[in-house]
C-alpha cells in the first residue's frame, strides 16, 4: 500500500464489513446440522453462505487497495487474530437458540441500515457491494425479526431466554456507532453515512420489534463494549479462528 493515508484507512474500513461477515459467516456455519427444526437449519446455513459471499466481495476490494497482492482467501486465512477487524458482537459464543437469534437481529439491524446508507457512497464499488447485499440482507432483517417476535412472545420459557439473550448481548450494540479515525475519513469522502444516522435507524427498528416481542429493551446510553474494530478481541476469536483457518495453515498454498 502507498503513503495515502485515506486508502489505508479505507482498507480497514473494507476489513471491518468483509470480517463482520466471515466470522458471523463461521459462526451460523458451526451450526449446520443443529437447528432446533430442519426448516431453521437451512436457514441458518443459507444466511452464513450469503454472508461469505459478502466477505468475498469485501476482502476482494480491501487486496485492491493494499496493493500487496493478497487476495480474499489470503485476507480471510493468513490474518491472526489482531489483524481482524470484526466488531465483538459477532464473536459472541453462539450459545442456545435464544442468543443465536438475538445476536443475529441486531446484527442484521445494523447491517441492512448500513448497506442502505451505503448505496449512496461515493466510491461507487462500495455502492455495487451494497446493493448486491441489499436483497439478501433484506431478508436476513426479515427472518431474524419476525423469530425475535415468534420467541419473545412465545411460552414463558422462550420469553426468558429471549430476554436474557438481549440483556447479554446489549453491551456489545453500541461499537459500530463509536466512530474512530477509520470511520471519520470515510464519513468525510461521502464513502459512509454518519454514526447517529445508523444509530437512530437501529436504535428506532429494534425499539419496534422487541416491543411487538414483549420484551424489554435496555438503555441506549448503558454501557457499551468497544475494542474489535480495531484489533482487541476475546479469546473467542482466537479458537474461531484456529478451526477456519487449519486446513490453509496446515497446507500453504493448498487449492482444491
């Protein structure tokens, strides 16, 4: 990568959509074969397949701008755990049902605001991933959204463990709006839309659905963990990581 300072902060940028999508990606993939019904499984299979799709496109971009001539697949197997850029929402331990799909809603939440947003970007390759994700993000929102609402206001048991699961994973909304340098520049070049624009738009759909759930929704100014976009992670990471990562590592070079 050259001296420009504004591509190396768009390459972290395009790091932090590819990660946010492969690690959630391997996430939803871990659990293939264990939905709680054969429809669900699917479903949950399909969404980490559109989101490594996404990763592709993202990681493609980001081996563009470095300009060191890694590809995707380097980008994705070849980086240890500080090098990610992924927020901790999406490294958060898959857990029972319950967590599964709140960390899924929040996570699409913010998702599909931003690929919205981003359709108006100024770097028009940007704009082209969004809209391509645009339609399978839609869906993604949909689907997760309308089990939040099936669950919270479902039997008793359901309803606890839908309650527990947003009381757990609150903390953890709150670091894609915490804009850094990175998010800044991008704001400035008209590249990303503006921290309280998402905020407002996730902060609004979430107050909406977990209201139709019967379920409590916490602060929005409670406090909030910080730290992945820029390489701080939990121990999580590093053992996801170790399970993706083998075959490439164990055999360099290795294609099918």
């Amino acid at each position: 990568m050259d001296a420009n300072p504004f591509d190396e902060f768009k390459f972290d940028y395009l790091l932090r959509q590819g990660d946010n999508a492969l690690i959630l990606s391997q996430q939803l993939s871990q659990l293939c074969g264990k939905g709680p019904a054969l429809e669900e499984d699917m479903a949950l299979t399909n969404v980490a397949l559109d989101l490594l799709g996404q990763t592709r496109l993202w990681l493609a971009y980001a081996g563009e701008i470095e300009g060191r001539g890694r590809d995707e697949d380097q980008l994705a197997y070849l980086r240890d755990s500080r090098a990610f850029r992924n927020a901790l929402l999406v490294e958060q331990p898959n857990g029972d049902y319950a967590h599964v799909m709140v960390r899924q809603f929040f996570f699409d939440t913010w998702h599909y605001y931003l690929m919205r947003e981003l359709l108006a970007s100024s770097d028009r390759r940007i704009a082209d991933i969004a809209e391509k994700s645009l339609k399978e993000v839609t869906y993604h929102l949909r689907r997760s959204g309308d089990l939040v609402v099936r669950l919270g206001d479902g039997t008793e048991l359901s309803h606890r463990k839908m309650q527990d699961a947003v009381d757990a994973l609150w903390t953890y909304v709150g670091e894609p709006f915490a804009y850094d340098a990175v998010d800044l520049a991008m704001v400035e070049r008209g590249v990303a839309p503006p921290a309280d624009t998402l905020r407002a738009a996730f902060l609004g759909h979430v107050a909406e659905v977990l209201d139709e759930a019967t379920l409590r929704m916490p602060a929005p100014d409670a406090f909030m963990q910080r730290g992945g976009k820029q390489g701080r992670h939990s121990e999580r990471l590093g053992y996801l990581l170790a399970e993706m990562q083998f075959l490439q590592r164990a055999y360099p070079g290795a294609e099918w």
